[in-house]
C-alpha cells in the first residue's frame, strides 16, 4: 500500500457525544400542543369583519391541529435538528450526492428582499434585476458546458432530465421520426430510466464492460436508426470518466441520435473540459451538487438544461431575452417549445445562490473539480486493499468499494456504513449503483481537507478490523446515535404514515385496509 | 480559496500517497481536444459579491417596498421569523435526503408532522412529504389517478385551474398516450357543473377542479366530484391559495380522491416564484401508488418510537422505468419551513390569517367596484382574490401603477387571448395589506384610468 | 433444499401440479436475494394468464419484483394469509408462504420448466456472475 497514514489504534472508541451525549426523543409538534396556547400575533383588522362566503362553503374547527407558543416551536424544532446529522458537522460521504460545504453568504443573498419577496408576474419594467441575474446564470452555464442556450426552468435534475428527452423528441419529430428506444448504461442513476419512460420512449440497457465503462461494440450494435438517445452519466456513476466518450459522441450521431449526458457529475470536471466539445448535445445539471446550493434534508432542487443549436426551439417557455438595448424580457412567442414544466420561472432562490457561488471561483471554478478529484483519489489509496474495488479504472470524483471481503464475514455494506455513525461520519451511498454488488460508494468533495479524509480512512478501516475480530459490534451498530438501528421493515409492514387527534385512531377502519391486500386499485 | 481547505503541503503528501505527481495526471482520461479555461471574470471577494447582488435587488419592485396585490398562484403571506431563522441551521440546510434514518430523525419526524398538517387541512388520509410545486403536483396526481383506474385515457380539467398547471399537464401527457379535456367556466367565475358533467365519460380515469379557482371563485367541489363519481373517475381537488384551506370546507369533505396543489402560502416566501412548495394527498386504499417520498413511523432496535423512508420501492432509484415518477426529491427545506409556520399558527392562527384576508378582500372588492369606470366581472363568491375589469387595457394600467410603487394585480391577457380579458386583471389580498394600501389603491385606480 | 417434486423457473418461481391444480410460488433462493418481505401484490381470483405473463409484484424494503405466471391458467385462490402478513414468504416459501392457486389449462408448459437440480445449477451460474 502506497499510503502514508498512520494505523489506526484497534478499535478506537466511538466518537461519544457527537450528537448528543444521550439519545433524546422528541414529542411530536402535536404532542405538545396545549389548548389555550398561541404561537402567533397578528394585528387588529383594519376593515369591518364580513363573510360573504355562503356557509355550505365554509369548514369548522381543523380537528387536531395545534395549539403551541414560539417559544415551544423554537425549542421542538431546535431540538430536532439535534437528531440530525450535516455537512457542517463533519464529512457527508455520500456518493452522487455531492454533499459539499454551503456558503452561508449566498444564503444571505438569496433573502435580498429584490429576490425573496419579489414576484414572477410582476410587470417586466420593475423586474430587470431579476430577469439580469436569470440572464447571468444563462450566460455562465453557458461558457461551462460550451453548448447553445440553457433553460433553468426544471425544478430538479429529475425534471431536468425529462425536459432534455422531450426536446430531443420534439426535434427528431420535426425532422419526422421521434423514434422510440432511449440506450442507458447498466450503471445510470435510476431516474433516467424513469425520465425516458415518461417521455414515451422504451428503454434498452447497455451492460457495462470489464472495466466499468460503456463498451463500443455493445453501443455500436444498439445504436440503430430508432434509437433517439443514448443517456449517459459523465463521468459514470463509479466515478469514471468515458475515455472514448468522442468515438462514443460519433457512434450516437452517425445514426442521427442525441447524445444526452446525466450532468449530475459535472463537478468532477468543472471548469476543466465542456462537454459541448465532448459531442454532447444535451445535459442537465444539480445545481446542488455541482453549484453548491443545500441540498436542505431533500429538497429544493434545480435541474438547468443546455442544449446545442438543434435543440433551442424546442426550450421550455418563456426563455429569458435580452434586447440590443440592454433590457430583459421573458419570450413567450415560442411555437416549437415543448411547453411548461412547472410554473413561473424555475427554482429562483437557488438561481440566486448558484450564480453567487459561480461568481466567487470566477476563471478559477476548475478548483471544483481538481479538489474533488484529488480527495476522491486520496481516499481510493487509502483504502485499496482493504475494502474490494470491483471496477479499477482510474477515479474520478469518488470511488465505489464493496463489501465482498466483509460480507464473507456475515457483514455487508449497510452495517459498514451503520458503524461509520458510530465514528462520527454519514455513511456512503449504499447499493448503488446497482452493478456492484454490495456498493459503497464514497464522494468526499473539494470542501474536506487531509485531516478529514485521514480520520475518515482511519476510521473505514478501523472497521474492517473489527469485522475480522469483532463483527457483532458492527453488525449491531450504530450504538451511539440518537435512535439505534431503526426498523424499516416494521415501517412498510404496518404503515404508519400520520399522527391522529386521540379518539380517532384508526378512523373508518381505514389504518386496518392497508394491509388486508388492498391491491391499490378502487 | 477560502472554500478548499487542502495547503500546498497537504496537496503534495496527497499527491504522493496517490502515486502521481500533478493534480492534472488524475485528468489523463479527459481528451486534450476537449479541455477549456473557462472565459468567466476573476472571483468575486464576499464584498464584492454582496456589492453585485445587492445592485441587482435593488433593480425590482418587491412586496416590502411596494403596496403589492399580486397573487395568481403565488402569494403574499407572513412568515413568522422563527420560521425563517430555523432555515439557517445547519443541522436543516446542509443535510440530505434522510436516507440514513439513525442520524436523521430531525428531518424525518419534520416530514412526518408535514404530512400530517397536510392531511389536516384537506381532511384526507396520507399526505406525502411534498413535491415541487403546484402544477407537477398536479400532473402527478392526474398520473396517480390513471394507475388507479386502469383502461382509461382522458383528464378532465376545470378551466378554473391555473393557466400554467394545464399547460404543465399538456406538457407531461403529450408522450404518454393520455388526454385532456377542458371544461368551461359558467358566466359568474365558476366551473359551469352542468358542461363539466357533460364532457366527463366512459373513458375519464380523473375530474380535476381548482377552488379557490384561478379567478378566485370559490367551487362547490360537491356539485364537481359527483360528476366524477357518476362515471366512476376519481376527482382531483386543487388548491394553489392554500391559506384558504382553514376557512373554506376543504375538498377531502366533499369526496375527493386526491388533493394536490401549492402549499406555498403556508410559510415559505415568494421567492420570485421558486422554491415552491408542491402537495399531495390522498385515502388510505390509494396510499400505494402516491408518487414521491413518504415517512413512517416505526420503532428502533430498543422499541423505541423512530421514524424511516418507507415505500421507497415505487421510485426510480428501484423500479426504474417502472416507477410511479420520475421525481426524486422533495422540497425539504420548504416543508420544514411550512411544517413550523402550520405548527406556530395553528388552529386558531391558520383560520385568522384567512379571514383576514378574506375581509381585506371583500373591503377592495366593494371599493374598487366604486369606482369609476371599474367593474368586477365575476360574482361567484371569492376568497381572498378576484378579477377587476378595468375600462382600458390592463397590462399597461399595471405597468404605470408599478412606477408608482403599487403592484396591482397581474393582467389575465398573459394567459389569455379573449377579448373579453384584455381589459381584466386579477387582485389578490392577503393579511399583509392594509386599509391604507387598499385606498391607496383604490385612489391610483381613479387617476390612472 | 429445493423440492424435487416441484417445476422452477429462471425468474425463480416454484409450481406444484395437484391432478388439474397448480400452486405457485416464490423459490428459497427468491426470498433470500429480496430480503425481509413487505408487501405482496396479487391478482382477484378469476383472472386469466399465459404462461410468462406478470401476475404480481413481491416488495421488500430495498427490491421490487415481477412475479411472473410458469403456466398458463385460471386463477382460483390467492394466499390471503401471506397477503396479510408476508414474512410468512420468508418463513417458508415452499410451504405455507405459496402465492396463487390456478386451473391449469394445458400440461405441456410444465415441462418446459427446470426440475431441482436444473434449478440449483442455474441459480450457482447466476451466483458467479456477480
């Protein structure tokens, strides 16, 4: 092994008190109602008090909801952050999800109330801030993925990723044909499979080679003249870059089809290489991961699309213009367009904080990618040898390990990733992608120094230790969280899915159908 | 950088560890030809950031600088500063999807209070822990519907519901084999019941109808879902002013199947018009096929009540393209700030805010019809929004009051190309306002026109 | 372990032939790889089926599967009990975890299927792909 960490002590003791020193519940927000109590001040009405609304219209009492002071909102919320586990606390391995550092400065600047309490539909001349800084965003994404226009109207990648088919579809329409088969590599994240099926297309699944990455021969016999897409994440999602990627772009055109590119991770190469040179003719991009807006416990996101010449007018509506005298306005005389996803303009909040991300690295946003790069690979040495590397070609912003060397002890990578709590890490992405068996995937980011990449080597292979001398410590981990292992079997079994006011438990014998083998259909 | 806390030392030891000797070596599968320093200016100090963007705010009118009645589907309501101030903390905004239910009971037991608000006010059974906004909401509802009535192929939509919202569905069905049909709105605001039963067939799996609807009228969702049940489709409740929910008899009353829209009104600011904050509910026979994320109470090793993901085997990361969606996220930080703000006002609190801005409204409503030259088109009852007739066009009536500081309403010609709507706008009242606002209003209205 | 009076499949299903009455289910192998089982989506007595046609899905809390029909036939009785609680399919997928009951409509599909030890040796091939 070619690293130079120190061993680990055997069995170092867990981080105690990384959460808390002691589990701590929480009551429910209803639970700790009380009736009589207000959380809320409103003034006095300034109008006279009528209704003019008939009373068959009009509902009672909302049965169950509180009754609760700020004072006790603010401490139950409070306290049920302390449960959870977060970036800022310590590294957040979690594979494809690109858990990165989140300046605090663009929080700030997203509540500018020009931005926070503005108004989509507010008339175009009082809105040219917020119609420039759109522009902007445009621009940038524009120069970092070398291709045509961008639309930043998808809510999330998901929604990025579906704007992107029903443009191809819409162009390979017009040309005459939309064709009906969409190749996707057997390593992809499962939403483009998803995104293709809704926007009307078969799927056909392109089986990886030896080496993890897209074989040449396979894609050639796949490539047929009824195939609108090939879907391809890049670099892949075990973390490797398609080195062939412009025979790969030649393959795909020859026979007229797009070459549509999962830009979930973009933050590998960022400022380094553009894809619109790569051949690729259309790519959502996570603004959460590559642009660092909160990932916020799951939500919101922000899926921008860029697309080449071809592909422009067919961008959702409205796009955003700017006119030879400066001004901005939203175009919505867009005949080809394939129409609206959402509503308004897009995720704006996270518009703001991206292009204050962008404007911070500048010319040198190509750190991004050589940091998050330079950290993966770190981690790859320090571990290589220790856990198995099922795929060896070079990494690029993570790494996919497996369990196969610990599951031959009866521990698999979810108990792996259970004891990594008890060190005082988030475990890695578990199970995915699905073509290794037992994965654990492991994406540090730019935003974790040495010592945070040692403690977490360290610690990885603490564990692997204890699996050869103790495996029932991991196996029953984790023991210093908030909650011990939670029972998510007992969850699906018996679903449990909301609180009700007491007396009303079970209403209608409703809770009782939900496992009597209602088979979903009315 | 004051973002990459890796030192030029570190970097070395790194590199050595690793066995390269550059950063650049760990890109050699990157073709040459495709390389690019990108053309971007110099970073920005934190100085120059705040600089920057604060001259960009400072170019738009906004609610807090301006007597502001815009609404269509986006509104102007309070949100307590506890609500807001909660967002900041880490532990909130810079976590994940709580995949890893041990250390993310925070966000979980959040999620599973957001859900149980959400049913609350629509009085339905299972609420999932939301979705972008209003109009994928409703596409994901109108899809949740044809997998439960299997054989069909036809929505129905009340042309009451958001402009946008239909053009969303459009967009979403196009490939998908499905169709929409719309039904008309009757002369005084509403969904017209008689022309909605009579285009509701065989072949319709869903019924969908907004209330309060995009002109502000208030439906009577009875006389909507019985037209749905007479053909055995499933009726979909829409609701885009969710403040309305606590004042006005909520849809899972009057047999709705579904109910979805934008819970945006509930404690999560404008924001330009995202992040929003997207909803569904449904009955407990359909909690099955309810797209998007859902927490369940369970218990851990030691018994003890703990909260989990569950029905994760619909979504994509499973089924692929069999999945219910293809949405992946929820809009967690917005449901956490809709869960506290539903939490802090209550059931007194949420009912206050909307009568309030019921009466508020009603007093504009009688002002405005006063005046000269103005009339209010529609006279089904409203909720908190309404559609004035101005006596020229509206677009450029609301141009000239926004100079003037005053964001009056926003012109339907946006959306519409009747005739009849050029002159009309549509005004939304909300707690926030004022009488003095309100006659403020009223008074540029007079001299404007 | 796998019984050798019963038919398997590639998408590791069991049938046993009582005279004109088929029983399916889920073989042992199939339990293990889906892990603890959550919920079972089965068809209404009644319904009619080619033979690899999708009659259900089986789900545990990390997979979903297509169960798919080995012969064609009429459904006559659904397993109520493992409906109910369907850690009984784990328990004992041979025996009282079964799945459909089917009035079988030709003999001949049966004997296209896997016995025991086809099975067994299908099931190490596929192992060693991983």
């Amino acid at each position: 092994m070619s690293v130079g960490i120190e061993d680990p002590k055997p069995a170092a003791a867990p981080a105690a008190g990384r959460l808390h020193p002691e589990p701590r519940h929480e009551p429910l927000v209803f639970e700790r109602s009380g009736a009589g109590k207000v959380g809320y001040s409103l003034p006095p009405l300034d109008v006279p008090d009528v209704s003019a609304i008939p009373a068959g219209l009009l509902r009672g009492e909302i049965d169950g909801e509180t009754e609760i002071t700020e004072v006790e909102v603010a401490r139950h919320f409070t306290r049920l952050s302390r449960l959870n586990f977060s970036i800022d606390e310590n590294t957040y391995p979690l594979g494809s999800c690109t858990m990165k550092h989140n300046p605090r400065l663009n929080e700030e600047i997203a509540r500018l109330p020009g931005f926070a309490a503005s108004h989509p539909l507010a008339p175009e001349e009082v809105s040219s801030g917020t119609l420039e800084l759109a522009w902007r965003l445009e621009q940038a994404l524009k120069e970092l993925t070398g291709l045509a226009r961008v639309t930043l109207q998808p809510a999330a990648g998901a929604q990025g990723e579906l704007a992107g088919i029903l443009m191809v579809r819409a162009a390979l329409a017009k040309a005459g044909n939309p064709r009906t088969t969409v190749l996707i590599p057997d390593s992809a994240h499962g939403t483009n499979p998803a995104s293709a099926h809704f926007a009307g297309y078969k799927v056909r699944e392109l089986k990886s080679n030896a080496r993890g990455t897209l074989d040449l021969d396979v894609l050639e016999a796949a490539m047929t003249s009824d195939v609108a897409a090939l879907m391809l994440t890049v670099p892949n999602t075990l973390g490797i870059f398609e080195d062939r990627i412009l025979e790969i772009a030649k393959i795909v055109h020859a026979k007229g089809g797009y070459l549509y590119c999962d830009g979930a991770n973009f933050n590998s190469f960022v400022g380094i290489a553009r894809p619109g040179a790569m051949g690729i003719d259309v790519m959502h991009m996570n603004l959460h991961k590559t642009f660092s807006t909160p990932h916020g416990g799951g939500g919101p996101g922000s899926g921008p699309v860029a697309v080449v010449d071809s592909l422009v007018p067919h961008l959702p509506r409205p796009t955003i213009e700017r006119r030879e005298d400066g001004t901005f306005f939203l175009d919505f005389d867009r005949p080809e367009s394939i129409g609206r996803l959402r509503t308004f303009l897009g995720n704006y909040g996270m518009f703001v904080r991206a292009l204050a991300y962008i404007s911070s690295y500048g010319n040198r946003i190509g750190e991004v990618a050589r940091g998050a790069v330079l950290n993966a690979n770190y981690i790859r040495a320090g571990l290589t040898g220790v856990y198995h590397l099922k795929y060896d070609a070079p990494s690029m912003h993570e790494v996919v390990f497996s369990d196969k060397r610990q599951a031959e002890k009866g521990v698999h990578n979810g108990d792996i990733g259970k004891r990594l709590m008890d060190y005082g890490f988030h475990p890695p992405t578990i199970s995915f992608p699905l073509i290794v068996h037992g994965a654990l995937m492991i994406e540090p980011t730019e935003t974790e120094g040495r010592t945070g990449l040692d403690a977490f080597v360290a610690a990885m292979r603490a564990i692997a230790r204890e699996v050869e001398e103790d495996p029932e410590i991991v196996l029953k981990a984790p023991h210093t969280t908030p909650v011990r292992r939670v029972d998510e079997v007992g969850a699906a079994r018996n679903l449990i899915l909301r609180w009700r006011p007491e007396g009303r438990k079970g209403e209608g014998g409703r809770e009782a159908d939900s496992s009597s083998g209602d088979s979903g259909k009315p | 950088m004051k973002f990459l806390p890796t030192s030029d030392a570190d970097r070395e030891a790194m590199l050595a560890a690793i066995g390269v000797s550059s950063v650049d070596d760990l890109f050699a599968a990157i073709p040459a030809s495709v390389r690019h320093v990108p053309d971007l200016p110099p970073p920005m100090s934190e100085i120059e950031v705040r600089r920057f963007f604060g001259a960009l705010s400072a170019k738009n009118a906004h609610a807090k600088d301006c007597a502001f009645f815009l609404g269509a589907g986006l509104y102007n309501h309070s949100v307590s500063a506890v609500a807001d101030q909660m967002l900041y903390r880490a532990e909130w905004l810079t976590s994940y999807t709580p995949y890893q239910p041990e250390v993310s009971q925070g966000t979980l037991q959040s999620i599973f209070e957001f859900q149980t608000h959400i049913c609350l006010l629509t009085a339905m059974d299972v609420a999932n822990a939301s979705l972008y906004e209003g109009a994928s909401a409703l596409v994901e509802a109108l899809l949740m519907a044809d997998r439960l009535v299997r054989g069909r192929r036809r929505a129905v939509l009340s042309r009451g519901i958001h402009p946008e919202y239909r053009e969303t569905v459009r967009t979403y069905f196009q490939n998908l084999g499905l169709e929409v049909v719309e039904a008309p709105l009757a002369a005084d605001g509403r969904t017209d019941a008689a022309a909605l039963a009579a285009v509701v067939d065989d072949a319709t799996f869903a019924v969908a109808v907004q209330s309060p609807n995009f002109r502000g009228a208030i439906e009577d969702w009875n006389a909507c879902s019985e037209a749905a049940r007479a053909r055995g489709a499933l009726f979909v409740g829409v609701v885009a002013e969710a403040a309305s929910l606590a004042l006005l008899a909520p849809p899972g009353e009057a047999g709705a199947d579904i109910v979805c829209g934008e819970a945006q009104s509930l404690g999560v600011p404008m924001h330009n018009g995202g992040p929003l904050l997207g909803f569904l509910s449904c009955r407990t026979a359909h909690q099955r096929q309810i797209p998007g994320r859902l927490v369940g109470q369970t218990s851990d090793a030691e018994g003890r009540r703990a909260f989990a993901l569950t029905l994760s085997t619909r979504e994509q990361h499973i089924r692929r393209e069999k999945a219910t969606s293809n949405i992946c996220t929820n809009q967690g930080l917005m449901a956490l700030a809709s869960n506290i703000h539903m939490s802090l006002l209550g059931k007194k609190g949420l009912r206050e805010v909307a009568a309030q801005s019921h009466a508020k409204a009603e007093y504009l409503k009688g002002r405005i019809a006063g005046v000269p030259g103005y009339r209010l088109p529609d006279s089904a009852p409203t909720f908190n929004e309404f559609v004035v007739e101005a006596p020229g066009p509206a677009a450029a009536l609301l141009s000239r009051l926004a100079r003037r500081r005053i964001l009056a309403g926003v012109a339907l010609s946006r959306w519409s190309r009747e005739a009849a709507d050029e002159n009309r706008f549509l005004v939304a009242v909300t707690e926030m306002n004022t009488r003095d606002e309100m006659d403020s209003l009223v008074e540029a209205l007079g001299e404007a026109s | 372990m796998n019984p050798e009076e019963l038919h398997y499949t590639q998408s590791h299903e069991w049938v046993r032939i009582d005279g004109d009455i088929g029983t399916i289910g889920i073989t042992e192998h199939a339990q293990k790889e889906l892990g603890e089982i959550v919920y079972l989506e089965l068809p209404e007595v009644g319904h009619l089926y080619n033979a690899d046609d999708e009659f259900g899905t089986v789900e545990s809390v990390k997979a979903v599967s297509e169960l798919f029909i080995p012969i064609s036939g009429e459904i006559v009785q659904i397993n109520r009990a493992a409906v109910a609680e369907p850690g009984i399919v784990n328990d004992d997928p041979f025996g009282d975890g079964w799945l459909i009951k089917l009035k079988v409509t030709t003999d001949d599909e049966v004997r296209k299927l896997m016995n025991a030890d086809q099975y067994a040796e299908y099931v190490l091939a596929e192992e060693k792909e991983k």
